[in-house]
C-alpha cells in the first residue's frame, strides 16, 4: 500500500525538524550543557518521532478503510499487523 503523499510530506516535515532537534541535542551534550535543558530537548524528539509513528499508522488505516469501503479488498485492514505496529510505538 502507498501512502498519501500529501499526508507523508507532513510526516516528512516533522522528521525533518525532529533530526535537527537530535543533532542539537548531541551538540549540547558535546557543550557540556545542564542535564535538565537536555533531556527536555530529548523529550521533545521522542514525542516528534512518536507522533510521526502514529501519524503514518492514522493514514494507513484511512486508506485501509476507505478502500474495504469502494470494495478494493487489496487494501483489507489487517488488525493484527496494525496493532503490532501501533504497539511497537509505544
């Protein structure tokens, strides 16, 4: 299945700022900065990752759904794979 590339461009924007916020992350480490201001800024990467995760699963559903709903059953939700994958996020 392919994704919506609108969706993913999204996505894709939220990785983005995500890697330069692990790159500052691993500079303010070489810094020497206060143990606090990195792991708030550690924190904020993870919730950016995790919602990049969760995003793609939401767009995958959508189109899962929409297909079983036109009668496309090459696009069948396949509960079992989607939680796996919703779980591994968690």
């Amino acid at each position: 299945m392919e994704l919506d590339k609108d969706q993913m461009s999204k996505v894709s924007n939220r990785l983005k700022r995500a890697q330069g916020q692990l790159t500052a992350v691993v500079r303010m480490l070489d810094e020497g900065r206060d143990c606090e201001d990195v792991v708030t800024q550690l924190s904020a990467v993870s919730r950016a990752l995790d919602r990049a995760g969760f995003a793609i699963i939401a767009a995958g559903m959508r189109q899962c759904l929409i297909r079983t709903e036109e009668g496309d059953d090459t696009g069948t939700l396949d509960v079992a794979k989607l939680e796996k994958l919703f779980l591994s996020l968690a």
